[in-house]
C-alpha cells in the first residue's frame, strides 16, 4: 500500500494563508477574502504557467476527455492563482486550465492568491505529491526536496502534509537503501513495507539479494520479516537486529546528505561505528576535504 497524504491542496493552503495574515495584515477586505476562497472570473489570457511546477507532460487524451467534460457541465473546481505584477500565474489546476483553453473558453473561474515565491515553489512540490500515482520513491524525494530547497523540518513537512512526523521519517528512511533496491521500489516490485524493513539490513549483498526475492518470489511483508528472521540467525520476531534512534537515523541521513555518498550505522546512540562509502581515489580526495579542510 503507498503511503497516503493526510491533507487535502484546500487545507494546505490554508497553511499559506495563515502564514500570511500578519504579513498582508493592512490589504483591504476584498484581497483578503480572496486569498480564502473567493472565485473571480478571469480572462484566460492573463493567465499563465508556473515555470517552476514539478508536473512536465500531460496525457493528450486525458486532457480532451477534460475538456468534452468542461463543455457539458462546465468547470466544476476552479484552478487557483497568484496575482503577479504582468497577470496571474498558476498555482494548481493547471491540467484544468489546459483543458478549458482547449475548450476555447475566454474567461475561467479562479481563487486569487497572494503568496511569496517560495510558498509557491513550496506548495507546488506539495501537489505534485498529492498525485495518486507517486511511488514511494517518488514521494520521499519530494519530502527530501522541501526539507533540503526550503529549510523545512520534518516537522514542518508533516505540518504541511497532515501526516505524523515518524511517518514522514519512515518515507525518508527508504532513501538510505542501495541504487538497485530503490530501483525495484520505484518499478513496484518492492513495496514502501518491504523497503522499510529492508532499511535495517546494511549489508549490501544480503539487501540486494531480498530485494530480488521479495521481487521474484512475490514475498509478502510477513515473508520477508521470516526471512530475515531466518538468515539473521533468530527465531523470534523480537530478537530481530532493532534500528538505530529515530535521532542517530536522521543524524546518517543529513551526514549521508552532506557527504554526498552511503553511509551506514551499526550500532546504537551509546557506541556503534559509522561507515562512509568511497568509489575511487577522487571520490576519497573529495570527502577529505570535506571532512579535513573546512
């Protein structure tokens, strides 16, 4: 099962809006009300394209079937915009737009927004991951990207998806698997279940070769957790090898970030070893003067 996102784009907004309120404090009612929800009737022309949206292609037959539905029963969710100095620039509904200009429409319903440019970046990657048809790849490089681009925590981000802060951690933790296991989640063949117990196995070959049997095999969660179980050595569930502190996992993420490589923790917070992974000789000159000549 993927891992859902708690909130509606609506109640994101609001986030934004909120955020806002001290800023535009002194805008008149009219502006104010707009930015929570008013539809205005604009002309299509003024209107254009978020060069910054996460989302490139459209499917041409989806967009048509869109646009015979707008003829008949017109559009029923209006798109949202930002008011720019040289018109309005779209937020979300973009789909919806290209759909109603090739309805010919003139005018089109919209919410007037008025956010920064990085609130706008922001929610843009927060739709894009609202797009049912994420992998969980997909979606913890998207939490990545906010937390990396805009400076958000994980706190924050769970704040913005309407989701618990471990969850977010969970997505997140996926990321620290090997290229070739995270290439098998991202074709499905590995599921978000099975990757977050993969992330405990640090031994390359082993986590490679699970992946491949949960692949082949069609394990399920339970599967593996036996298999694991079985090549670790134990019989119970319980003695399985524990993961790290929710704090030291995070620590090897930013470190792994950072560092721009793999690296790995064995071990707990009281004594452990950290592995960082180099690839050649320049790789290895690079992390010194990373780690020495700061």
């Amino acid at each position: 099962m993927k891992p859902g996102l708690g909130r509606g784009l609506d109640s994101l907004l609001k986030v934004y809006d909120n955020e806002n309120e001290d800023v535009n404090a002194s805008q008149s009612i009219t502006k104010y009300d707009m930015r929570h929800g008013d539809v205005e009737k604009i002309d299509i022309n003024k209107i254009y394209t978020n060069p910054n949206q996460p989302r490139k292609t459209f499917d041409k037959e989806s967009l048509n079937e869109l646009a015979e539905s707008i003829k008949l029963h017109g559009l029923i969710q209006p798109i949202v915009v930002n008011q720019m100095p040289d018109g309005y620039m779209i937020i979300a509904g973009e789909r919806r737009y290209r759909a109603c200009k090739i309805c010919g429409l003139k005018e089109i319903d919209a919410v007037v927004k008025n956010y920064t440019n990085k609130q706008i970046a922001e929610i843009s990657i927060i739709e894009n991951l609202q797009r049912e048809d994420l992998n969980p790849v997909e979606i913890a490089k998207g939490i990545k990207k906010l937390m990396d681009e805009y400076g958000l925590t994980q706190e924050k981000v769970a704040e913005r998806l309407g989701k618990s802060r471990s969850a977010i951690a969970n997505s997140l933790r996926i990321l620290s698997l090997y290229p070739e296991v995270l290439e098998l989640v991202e074709k499905g063949k590995v599921s978000f279940g099975h990757a977050k117990i993969l992330v405990a196995v640090t031994d390359y070959a082993l986590q490679l070769m699970l992946a491949k049997k949960i692949a082949k095999d069609k394990l399920t969660v339970r599967d593996l957790e036996k298999e694991v179980d079985s090549i670790l050595g134990n019989k119970k569930k319980k003695k399985l090898p524990k993961l790290p502190s929710e704090e030291l996992q995070d620590f090897i993420s930013e470190l792994q970030r950072k560092l721009g490589t793999k690296v790995n923790v064995i071990g707990n917070d009281k004594k452990g070893r950290i592995y960082i992974d180099y690839y050649s000789q320049d790789d290895l000159d690079r992390l010194y003067d990373i780690i020495l000549r700061r």
